[in-house]
C-alpha cells in the first residue's frame, strides 16, 4: 500500500490537512465508538501530527505530545488513530513505529507514555510498551497507561 507520510507542527498543518485530521479521529472517536468526549482539548497546538495518506485520504495519525503538556518530565503519544478502511493491514504498526521514530527524533531520546485502551494491550507491549497503573475509566472505555523505555 503506497503511503505518504507527513510529520508538521500544529502551525504548519494546512487547513485541509487540519480538517482531515479532525474528521478522522471524530469519526472514529466519536461516531465508531460511541464517545462524547472533547477531542479538542487545546493540546494540538502545542504538538506535531503524524499523517497517513492513502492518495488523497488520510487512514491514520497520531499526535507527538512534548513533556510536560499531557505528562509531566515526560513524552507522549496520542489520539492514534486509524481508518476503518486500512486495520488489518499494518498501517496501525507502521503508524506507531514512525511515531516512536519522530518523538525521539524532535524531542529526544526518553521514555515514551500513552494512554490506551484496554484492548490493544498486546499490541502496544508488541512495541515495547509495559502497562504501569490499573485500569481506569475514560469516556466509558477502559484504559491503561504504557510507557516504552
């Protein structure tokens, strides 16, 4: 699957690739999983946005979360992100991997947080992810905070 793969500020992104990027995660987030929840919690400006692009549509992002906006002293991972269309293909891995690869590379080499759900456990210990802290409630979908070393 030919992929392009961009990694912006929040003020480099393009009004197109903004509206891209809020769409799918509402779709997802919000439609797919049935979760009201504010996405837009003043935090994107502040990151750098991962993007999939299938030709002209995104599948997949995440958002590269400096130290010290959602964690203290420490790095982050969020809102990934992929397409109905794409799972089963790799596109989740390949979307991680490129995230871990670009945190590091702008924010330099550390340990890595997220906030997960539940079910992909196994799939984020598959990345070098380790569980720390219990399962906790987030807009009605259990959760687990990782952090990779």
């Amino acid at each position: 699957m030919e992929l392009t793969i961009l990694c912006k500020p929040f003020s480099e992104l393009t009004n197109s690739e903004l509206y891209d990027n809020l769409r799918l995660r509402s779709d997802v987030f919000v439609v797919e999983q049935n979760c009201v929840f504010l996405d837009l919690d003043n935090k994107d400006q502040l990151c750098h946005h991962v993007l999939f692009y299938r030709g002209q549509e995104l599948v997949a992002s995440s958002r590269l979360v400096p130290a010290g906006v959602s964690y203290p002293e420490i790095m982050s991972i969020g809102r990934v992100v992929t397409s109905g269309a794409v799972r089963g293909t790799g596109v989740g891995r390949k979307l991680m991997e490129v995230s871990i690869d670009k945190i590091q590379e702008l924010y330099g080499q550390g340990p890595i947080k997220i906030g997960a759900q539940l079910y992909a456990k196994k799939f984020y210990e598959s990345l070098g992810f380790e569980q720390v802290g219990e399962v906790y409630d987030e807009d009605g979908i259990d959760h687990i905070h990782m952090v990779r070393k």
